[in-house]
C-alpha cells in the first residue's frame, strides 16, 4: 500500500468523556485524517491552553466513524498533557497531524491474536474491526489492573467473530493475574499465526519472547517520547538489528525480531 499524505487539521473537540479514574475516550471532528487513516496509525495533537504550544502529544486512534468524520482517541492521563488534556470541553479546537507512521501488517488470511494491556488496547481496536470482518475471526486479549480499567471491553464484545479473554491484576474481571497468561494459552493452543501486541514494554517484551518461541510472526506497537513527529528530530529512536530507527516514521509498529530490547 503506498503511503498516505500526512495531514493538519484544525479539529472541534466533540466529546471527551471520562471513562474510569485517569482513562477518557475524546472525540474530535476531523474527517481528513479519520477517513486517510489506517490501523496502527497515530496522530500528533497539539493540545490547546497549554503553555507549551510547540510540543504536541502522539496518541494512537482507538477507532474512527467514517460517516461521522470523527476519531476517537482512548488516553490516560500521566502528566501535564494529558491532564489538561482530560480538562477540555466539547467545542474547544485543536491541530491534529496525521496519519503518522505505519500501520499492522498481519499476512494475508492469518489466524490473529491481539494482545493489548492497559491503553495498549487502543491501537489494536481498528485492527480487530478489520479482521472480525473477515469469516476466520480474531481472538484478543485484554489486560488491565482493574474490571473499571477495562473500558475498552464493550466495543471489542461487540465484534462479530472475535473470541475475546481478559485479565485483570487485582482478580475483579476474567483471569487473575498479568495478560501474558491468557496469551500464553492462545499461543500454545497452536490456534494462531500472527501476533500483535501493545501496552507496557515490559508485557510487549514478553509476549514477543512466546510468539518467537513459537515461531509466530509477531508485530509490536512501541511508544517513544517524541518531539517532532516527522522523523527530524531523532528523539523517539528504537534500537533494532539494523540500527536505530525512528519510532514516528519508522513504525510505531515494528517486527518483534527486529527491536533489540
Ligand atoms: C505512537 C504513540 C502512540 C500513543 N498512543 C497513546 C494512546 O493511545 N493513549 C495514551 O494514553 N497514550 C498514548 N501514547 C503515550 C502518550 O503520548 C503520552 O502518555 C503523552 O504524550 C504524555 O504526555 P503528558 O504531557 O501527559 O506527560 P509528560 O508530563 O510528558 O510525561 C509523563 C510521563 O509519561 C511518560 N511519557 C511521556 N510521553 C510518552 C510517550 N510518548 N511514550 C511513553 N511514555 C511517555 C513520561 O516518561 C513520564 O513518565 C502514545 C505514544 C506514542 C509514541
Ligand atoms: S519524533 Fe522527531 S524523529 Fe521521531
């Protein structure tokens, strides 16, 4: 697929909705870059009133609504961005960059697993629409530390042909303990041939480490700070066997074999 033009558009925020403590879902008109935008893509938003009006905040696109011409970002909040971001109101504007980077890339009718902990179920969504859509399905797991945390659960139960298994760290939903469990399981059932996976780098690191145990091409969705968005400022590099790679243009997706971690 060639790759899309990178756009700016001056958005109206529609809706940001708190969805548990520190998790919002936003959702703002910007019909250019929801219909250009493919799974796996972020934007770059410029995040309005903040005193720092130069650095804008990467924030992968949870899902999009093509008629609509909205996009939906799922964020939690860390820091000043994000906290004042959680603090907008619908109407206010915002510049958004995008689409920006490279999207997943599971081979042609492969069985898929998605493995998304914590916010790292946002990337993935737009992925699982995709292959619901296809008659082999998808099976995704999900983790989070609580049942309130899992706020992405009701949009990916509603997917035809997914089987969906979720983990919780205190126990209150699905499988007690870390996700990596669950998807240890899927990839040992020998069910799968292709994995995809985002969250902490600690659970991607880990489920990379069983699918190439396992011989499963696996795609990983990695998150570094960074400046520019554009590939000029190198301050987002990934260490990879071929050498350092900008995680803004290079991926944010990249082949779990090739990231030294
Ligand atoms: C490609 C990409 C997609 C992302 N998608 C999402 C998403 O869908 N939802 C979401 O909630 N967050 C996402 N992030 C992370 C998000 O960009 C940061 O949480 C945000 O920029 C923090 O801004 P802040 O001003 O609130 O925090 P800061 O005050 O700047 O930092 C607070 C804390 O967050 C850490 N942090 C800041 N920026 C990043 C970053 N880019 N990656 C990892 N850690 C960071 C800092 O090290 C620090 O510990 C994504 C990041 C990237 C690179
Ligand atoms: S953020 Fe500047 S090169 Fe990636």
């Amino acid at each position: 697929m060639g790759s899309v033009k990178r756009l700016e558009e001056t958005t109206q925020i529609v809706s940001n909705i708190k969805a548990a403590e520190n998790l919002y879902f936003i959702d703002v008109h910007s019909p250019q870059i929801a219909q250009a935008l493919r799974p796996g893509q972020f934007i770059h938003m410029q995040i309005p009133g903040m005193p720092d009006k130069i650095l804008r905040r990467p924030f992968s696109v949870y899902k999009t609504d093509a008629e609509a011409g909205t996009l939906c970002v799922l964020y939690q909040v860390v820091g000043a961005g994000t906290e004042h971001l959680s603090t907008l109101n619908a109407g206010e504007r915002c510049s958004l960059i995008g689409p920006i980077g490279n999207a997943w890339a599971p081979p042609a009718g492969a069985r898929c697993l998605l493995v998304g902990g914590g916010v790292g179920a946002a990337p993935l969504f737009m992925l699982a629409q995709e292959l619901a859509q296809a008659a082999h399905g998808v099976h995704v797991v999900l983790g989070a530390q609580t049942k309130d945390a899992l706020v992405a659960l009701a949009d990916y139960e509603a997917l035809p042909h997914t089987t969906l298994s979720a983990a919780t760290d205190d126990g209150s939903f699905g499988y007690a303990g870390f996700c990596t469990q669950p998807a240890q399981d899927a990839i040992d059932s020998g069910e799968y041939d292709y994995v995809a996976v985002c969250g902490p780098e600690p659970l991607i690191k880990i489920v990379s480490g069983l699918a190439q145990d396992a011989g499963l091409p696996c795609e990983v969705s990695l998150e570094r700070r960074m400046a520019c968005g554009i590939g000029a400022c190198l301050s987002c590099v990934v260490d990879t066997v071929e050498g350092k790679k900008r995680c803004c243009v290079d991926g944010p997706i990249f082949k779990a074999s090739e990231v030294v971690w």
